[in-house]
C-alpha cells in the first residue's frame, strides 16, 4: 500500500508533470552521484573491516582476542548521525584535537597549518563505516566460525599459507554471507539523513526530505523517492545475483572445530590492532566524548521529567513495535510452516520486503493512506456521533509505530525461521499424530526451541527503532517527541554540545541489547 500511494503521488498530478523537467535537471544527477560515491566508499570499508576482523577472530588466537570478538559488534548500538555529530566536534577547531595540536605546537589559527575536514563526502564515507561494519562483520563471523576444520586442515596441507587460505578458501565460503551483511550497509546508508544532512552529502534521501519539507512539494518527493527505489531493487537484485552464482556445501554432519592457531611477536600485535582500532574509533572514542561532554558542562541537570519522558517515548515505541514484529513473525512463519498452500511463502517474502525501503521513502508512502483512514474514521465520527476524533493514527505514535513494524518485520520473520530451522517438520507430525493442536506445538515445541533466536530478532528491532531517525522526522505528531529528534533539532541549530546527554542515552539504551547478541554469538561457536 506504501509502495502503491507513493507512485500514485508521483504520478497523479499537474504538479508531479511540471517538477519533473527541474528534478531530472538539477537535481537527481548531483545526488544520485554523491549516493553512489558513498555507496560504494562504505561498501569497500565496510568489507574490509568487517570481513578482516572476522577472520582475524574466528582463525587466530591473540592477546584480547575472546573479548575483541564481541567488543568488535558494539558499534551497532551508535546511530550515524550522533556519530557523526560527534566527529566533526571532536576534530572541529574547537576540537579537543586540535586545541591540543596548538598547545603542543604553538600554532595559533588555522592559517599556520592543515587539518582534514570530516564534513564532505570522505568524512561520511569513513564515519559512517565505522558504524556499519557489525553488520558485514556478524554475518561473515557466523560463516566462518562454522567451517570445518578438514577443509582448512587440507587446504595447508596442499601448501596453502595464510593470504591463500583466506582468498581461496575462506572468502568465497563467506561469499553469501558477505553479500547479505554488505547489502545490509547499503541499505542503511541509503537511510540515513542525519549524517549525509550534517556532513554536506547531497544524498537522494536529504533530497527527498528538503524537497517535501523545504519546498513543499510532496509530488516531487515522491519522484525521488521512485528513483530511489530503483536503486534499492538494484541493490537486491545484485545481492541475489551474487548469492547464487556458486554454491559451497559443508559435510552433513557436524563439523569438527577448528583449533585458532596462535599468533606471536609482529603478527599478534597486528591481530591486536586490527581488532582494536574499529571497536576504539566506532565506540570507545564517541561514547567517551560524550561522557566527557556530559561531565564538563554538567549537563546531567538535564535529567528531568521532560527528558525521562523524552526517553519513555523512544522506549516504548521502540518496545512496542519489538512486540510486534516478533508476534506477526511468528504468525507469518507459523503459517508458512504448517500451510501447504503455495502462495504462503512467497507472501512471506513479499511482506518483509519493508527492510529495502528506506525511512524517508516508507513516511511518504504511507502519509497518505493513513492520512485517508483517519479522514474517513473522522467523517464517519461526525456523521454517525457527532464526535470529532481527530487524526488517529498520525496524531498519535500509532504512525510511527505502523512505520517501524513495516520496516523492521524482516528481522522478525528471519529471527523465526533461524530458530525454527533447528525444529525437524517431523516433529510437528509426530505432535499432532500424538492429538497436540497448533497452538500446543507452539507453546510446547516450537517457543522453548526458537526462543533464543526470537529474542535475538526482538533485540535488534528494538535496538534499531530506538535509531531510527527518517521516518521518526516525517510521521511523528507536533507534540511528540523522541531523544533521536531533540538531538537532531540540536545538531540542526549547531548546538549538538547541548544534546550530548540525550544522545549518551540513546547510545546507552542499546549498548546493552548490542552487547548480549554480540555474545551470545561468540559463545555459540565456543
């Protein structure tokens, strides 16, 4: 229905056809430019440190290494645009940095020597890599911690040193995995607004956003949203493409661990500072500053009311659309398993297909079928009991709310199946010949089994809903407010400084969630 309204505004009016000529002129080459310019510049980074330090982890035995395995995912809990913020106050001229620069040196202005700038495109790229390796670097740690050790034992057997063995063996098994966490990253940096905002990237997402808020004109928002979806279905299409090229099959039977081998002297302090250095730039040094932040102007005379309700806002959203999602996960999935219809599956799919639409695109889609139902409810309110109910649903958190559940349903349905793929369809036979009805099976096999794997999935929804920026800018109410808006509102009027206690809250709110998942996986594997 989004995806439906979302062309029809494109498309339907006088507006939409006199807009065009100009946004295909003027605007779409630049952003589509820059879009794919940071595209491909995460993409690259993203691979690298996610897939290098997941090798590293799953292959070698080094000093710190157990805790650098699940360390390496926290960045996961920091949203891009608080990092960024961060950034370009740490590195500003009024920076910590280079005030120390000028202390040590005596320079005294920006005339005596040259600092990098974060805020242009190669500051997004490096800044927003930093943030969104976990997710290439959870899905290829998981892929190579299950390899079998005869492969690899065969494989130096036949010569193989280290460089062949990861280039020839372990990355084309990690292939599939590292086409699903890279289009992961390209997803999530298609929706990001806050930092590509911040840091002066024209992406087609900013441009979505300036067009309809700045410039009010919903029908060439939705133009570029279009194109923008064009983009994301050639994401997934070349994610498919390179998941299905080739195909790698393990033995059927459990495989043998693999023994890490240990690392000495020059090659264990490399492991070391491989591992070290994203985890210290994407978490350890922003969530330092903002303490130090938080510290220096005493700002925690900000916890008041207004912010602890700041806080319930964010938490119960982000909760309730977590609930959510995991509920119609397991229906969906529970019907595809037991259903022997073959339209279920592919209806599975096609309702998880809300992940691949970015924020901004998913708010102006579903403005205005929500906007028709609570016209409709209100008309017929009136007419029928003289009441006059008001917007319902976009005058509420409920918009909000219907915009997480679409997005984040994949999660939730992939979190189900995972666990229930451990849960033989033989089983439910034998239940159900032993006289167990559907809801037994799922109270008595199904939940006790597929229960760490749900709670996973519920975990990163929530995590995710609390970072949620676009839609949460476009779909919430007047008198509704999140910690991911105020601190954008600070950051908009350059007093990020001033929110630096919201964002340590933000950050703090997920870093616990963050941290289970990252070890839950690690000790999985052993």
């Amino acid at each position: 229905m989004p995806l439906a309204a979302l062309v029809a505004t494109a498309l339907s009016s006088r507006e939409a056809a006199e807009i065009w000529p100009h946004l295909a002129a003027n605007v779409l080459p630049a952003a589509l430019g820059q879009t794919a310019l940071l595209l491909a510049g995460v993409g690259i980074l993203c691979a690298v440190i996610g897939t290098g330090t997941a090798w590293l982890v799953t292959q070698y035995e080094f000093p710190g290494r157990r805790s650098l395995e699940w360390l390496l995912a926290l960045p996961l809990a920091l949203p891009t645009y608080i990092t960024a913020y961060i950034y370009v106050e740490f590195l500003g001229f009024n920076g910590p940095l280079q005030a120390a620069l000028r202390a040590l040196t005596g320079w005294r202005s920006l005339r005596d020597y040259w600092f990098p700038d974060p805020r242009n495109l190669a500051g997004a790229v490096v800044i927003m890599a930093l943030v969104l390796y976990p997710y290439v670097y959870l899905s290829t740690r998981a892929l190579f911690g299950i390899q079998g050790a005869s492969i690899v034992e065969a494989a130096r057997t036949l010569g193989a040193g280290r460089a062949r063995l990861f280039w020839r063996i372990g990355l084309p098994l990690a292939r599939p995995a590292l086409a699903a966490g890279l289009t992961l990253v390209l997803l999530e940096t298609l929706n990001d607004i806050g930092a590509t905002e911040y840091l002066g990237v024209r992406s087609l997402t900013l441009s979505i956003y300036t067009t309809w808020l700045n410039r009010g004109s919903l029908a060439g928002a939705a133009q570029i949203a279009c194109v923008m979806l064009l983009v994301v279905f050639a994401l997934i299409a070349v994610e498919a493409k390179l998941r299905g090229q080739r195909r790698f099959a393990l033995s059927a039977r459990q495989p043998r661990a693999l023994a890490r081998k240990r690392l000495h002297g020059r090659d264990a302090l490399f492991a070391v500072l491989a591992c070290a250095l994203p985890v210290l730039f994407g978490a350890a040094l922003p969530i330092g500053y903002l303490l130090v932040e938080v510290l220096q102007r005493d700002l925690s005379s900000q916890l008041d009311i207004g912010l602890l309700r700041l806080l319930g806002n964010a938490l119960l959203l982000a909760g309730t659309a977590a609930l959510l999602v995991v509920g119609l996960g397991i229906g969906i999935v529970t019907a595809g398993r037991r259903g022997r219809e073959a339209w279920l599956k592919p209806l599975a799919r096609l309702a998880a297909l809300g992940y691949a639409v970015p924020g901004t695109v998913l708010a102006l889609g579903l403005l205005v079928p929500l906007a028709g139902f609570d016209n409709a409810v209100a008309n017929a309110s009136r007419q029928f009991l003289g009441l006059n109910p008001g917007l319902i649903l976009i005058g509420s958190g409920a918009a909000l709310v219907i915009a997480y559940v679409v997005r984040f349903l994949a999660i939730g349905i992939s979190g189900v199946e995972s666990g229930l793929a451990r849960v033989s369809p033989r089983i439910d036979d034998a239940a159900r010949g032993l006289g167990a009805g559907g809801a037994e099976i799922l109270q008595r096999l199904h939940w006790p089994l597929a229960r760490p794997a749900i709670a996973a999935a519920a975990l990163l929804v929530f995590v995710d809903g609390l970072k949620e920026l676009p839609a949460t800018l476009l779909l919430r109410p007047l008198n509704l407010d999140t910690l991911a808006t105020v601190v954008y509102g600070h950051a908009s009027r350059g007093v990020f400084e001033e929110g630096a206690l919201a964002a340590l809250l933000i950050i703090l709110a997920g870093l616990y969630p963050a941290m289970i998942l990252a070890r839950t996986g690690a000790s999985q594997r052993g």
